[in-house]
C-alpha cells in the first residue's frame, strides 16, 4: 500500500539552494513560479526523489490552530517542518491512489496515530495545478503519508550533468523509542525498495545514496543534505 516517495531537505534559501545544486550538476525544477517559490525538486526516473523546502521558524507558531483543525499530529508535524537549520527533515511514504483514505482508515485499525487527511496544491511554472493529500504520523519524527499527484509529475526523462540516475538507498535511522510505532506503519509498505532502516540513536534520514555520481559533491554547497555514490558492483572474475 505505502512506498518510498521522496525525502524532504529543509534550507534556509531555496534560491540559492536551486544556484548551488545546478552548480553541482543536477538538474532542478521549481516547485511553482521561481519569483514565489518555497520548494523545488529533483527528480529521477525511477525511485525517490528530492525536495528541498523553505518555511520561516514563524510557522512554528501555527502548531496549535493546526492541531485544533487537523489533529495533533498534523501540528507536532507543522512545528517539525519549521524548525530552524538545514538538511534532512523527513520522509515521504506514498499510496498508489490519488486519494489517502483508505490509507488513513487503514493506519487507524493498525494502530497508527494519524492526522485527518488534508488536501494540497500546488500550480507549477508552466501553470499546471497539482494536487494531492497528506497525513501526519505521530511520533512526528516518523515518516508520513502522501497521495500519487494529480495529475502524475515524473518526467519521462531526467538527466542530471552529473551522472546522478536515481536514489539507491535512503538510510533511515529508527531509535528504540520509536520502533513500536515505525513497524505498525511499516506494515502497510508494498515493499522496502531503497529503503534501508537502521537502529540510531535518534529517528530521521541518515544519509542518500546516489547511484551514477560522476565525482565528489562539494558539501559547502548541499546545504545540510547528506549524501554518499552507490559503489558498483565489482565485476564477476572467471574461475579457470
């Protein structure tokens, strides 16, 4: 029912965030128009995919209305989100359907403390309206849940100038606190993919594994995100 979607990088300007990973080889995308866009994106052609977000720390502030409309979740998520410093924020779990309340009634009898299921949208650059829904997990440190967008937005071609093709793993660190409630949401994935669980000391996304990478990526430039290159396989040696 539930499969990787893609991981969320908090950064502190998304324009000049959007400057350095093109400086780094990859190919970005904005999430709307650039003069007022919060987000962008980059895509592969299979797997996950990245976000990068900006939200003022203000919006902490906005945990209670959230909590008292869409459940506390959804606000102990808000205040996640908008809390100060760069890199890895979260984690994306997605259904096939465009619509999450089978995934949400689902999750209720499993066990899994959610939000309600609230409604997003965004217009793109060429002024295509995209639409979707999410839900928040509790503990907010957990992944949370997202829809298939409406209308689809992978691109049928992605090349990224620096050999990137696609995540190979997404380590995510699981604390002991937390491993009751991640295996009840856990239970509802299709299949684990690239993704890759691990016990830490504190739950969240460790590190990205790109497959293709051409060479080093400066780390002054990818604003707290952490990444590693997939190693080849070695190739097979003839016996004989």
């Amino acid at each position: 029912m539930l499969s990787c979607s893609h991981v969320l990088c908090k950064v502190d300007d998304i324009r000049s965030v959007v400057r350095d990973y093109q400086d780094l080889g990859f190919t970005v995308e904005w999430g709307s128009a650039p003069e007022r866009a919060h987000n962008a994106l980059l895509w592969f052609e299979r797997g996950p995919f990245i976000e990068f977000f900006q939200l003022p720390p203000a919006f902490r502030l906005l945990k209670w209305p959230m909590s008292a409309v869409n459940g506390v979740a959804a606000g102990d998520r808000l205040a996640r989100w908008a809390r100060p410093g760069e890199g890895w924020r979260d984690l994306a779990l997605e259904t096939e359907t465009t619509g999450l309340r089978g995934a949400h009634r689902a999750l209720r009898v499993g066990g899994s403390p959610v939000s309600r299921v609230m409604k997003g949208r965004r217009t793109r650059p060429d002024d295509v309206r995209v639409r979707y829904e999410f839900l928040a997990t509790r503990p907010a440190r957990l992944p949370f849940v997202v829809s298939a967008y409406d209308p689809p937005q992978r691109p049928a071609q992605v090349r990224h100038p620096n050999g990137a093709t696609h995540i190979s793993a997404v380590r995510l660190g699981i604390a002991d606190r937390d491993r009751a409630a991640f295996d009840a949401l856990a239970g509802h994935l299709t299949e684990a993919g690239p993704l890759r669980v691990e016990q830490a000391p504190h739950t969240g996304v460790i590190d990205v594994e790109l497959a293709g990478l051409d060479g080093h990526l400066d780390s002054s430039k990818l604003h707290g995100a952490a990444f590693s290159a997939a190693v080849p396989p070695s190739p097979a040696r003839s016996v004989g």
